[in-house]
C-alpha cells in the first residue's frame, strides 16, 4: 500500500472515532442490557431514551463519558471535570468517580468490590456511593439484569466475512459507506477488533 493511500485510511479511521464519541455504544444486541440497580436507588439506565447530547455511557479503552439516568436520583455524570471521571485501564479495570447532583461521588474502584468490563462487554461488580450504598451490574436473580458495551468478536468476523467482495447498497460490511465491502471496510473493521465499537455497529 503506498503512502498516500495510507493516509487516507489514517484519515477515515479519524473521521469516525470523531464522529463516534458522542454515541453511546451500550447494548449492542438490544436485549435491555443497560441496566445496573442499587439497592438504595433502584435501577440505573446506561441508555436512557432520550435525545440530547451526551445522554447515555460511551465506554473507550481510556474512560467512560455521558449521562446516565437513575429514576430516583437522576442524572449521573460519568466523566465529571473533578477527580477524572470513571476511567478504563485498556483491559477493562474500570476506577475514578462518577458524579450524581442529588447523590455525590459513585466510587467504581472501591476497597471492596470494583467494577470490570469481561472480554464480550458484560459489566461486572459493584460500585459504592457514600450516599447510597452498593451499585450491583449483572445478576441472574431474582430479577436478571445487566450492562453490556458492544466488542466486535467472531460474530462480527463471520458477518463481515459473508460480505466480503460483495457491492451495492446495504451491506453490514460496508463501513466506509461506498457500497462496497472491501479493504477500506477491513481497515475499519481491524481498528475496532479487540476493542470497542461505536454506536448502532452494523455487524451484531
């Protein structure tokens, strides 16, 4: 590949991790998984159903940003300016502090507990809020909940790999948007691998 086609692609990659991190990316299979619960607090919805800048958590290999909805506290700030926001170390250890105007400081990385993100985008552990206790974000019962954050993985491979070479409108492949599924669609696809990916992601 020469030089200038290289570019190209440098640029395209830069023109959607611009054009992603304001969406939210929670949720990839549309299932509800977007919801955590505290047990002083009740549920915690990390894609609430409201159009407005920021509104729901957009996870990054460095952090996480936006609003989540608590019904019975609120608005909660993922990336407040103080003390950081709620950070990813690029494996998933999530720490720092998210902000909630009727609830305080929510701890992600507390003495006991902590909150981790698994190899397929499930939330697990707990956060601790001094004014409202534990924050739990997967459980199997009584009630099954939990968060997801979408990661390309071999479903997405197999998806993509059906459409490889195809042309015209449609394609899930088609990242680029140009009607084909070619190299410049694999370059995208590659960015994304073992990371995460941005809102409304076609292969899923």
């Amino acid at each position: 590949m020469n030089r200038k086609k290289m570019l190209q692609l440098l640029g395209i990659l830069g023109v959607l991790i611009i054009s992603s991190a304001s969406a939210e990316n929670i949720d990839p299979s549309e299932d509800s998984s977007q919801y955590a619960y505290g047990e002083n607090i009740g549920w915690i919805n990390f894609e609430p159903n409201v159009a407005a800048p920021n509104v729901g958590a957009t996870v990054s290999r460095e952090k996480m940003t936006g609003f989540i909805w608590a019904e019975n506290i609120g608005w909660i700030n993922l990336s407040p300016a103080s003390y950081g926001g709620v950070t990813n170390n690029h494996n998933g250890q999530l720490s720092g502090y998210a902000w909630a105007e009727n609830a305080g400081w929510i701890n992600f990385a507390p003495n006991y507990g902590g909150v981790t993100i698994d190899a397929n985008g499930n939330f697990n552990g707990w956060a601790w809020g001094e004014n409202i206790g534990w924050i739990h974000f997967r459980s199997s019962s009584p009630v099954a909940y939990k968060v997801q954050v979408c990661r390309p993985g071999w479903e997405d491979l197999a998806n993509f790999v059906n459409d490889w070479l195809k042309t015209g409108p449609g394609w899930p492949a088609d990242l680029y948007s140009d009607k084909n599924v070619d190299f410049k669609d694999f370059c995208i696809f590659a960015f994304y691998w073992l990371d995460y990916c941005p809102d409304n992601w076609p292969l899923k």
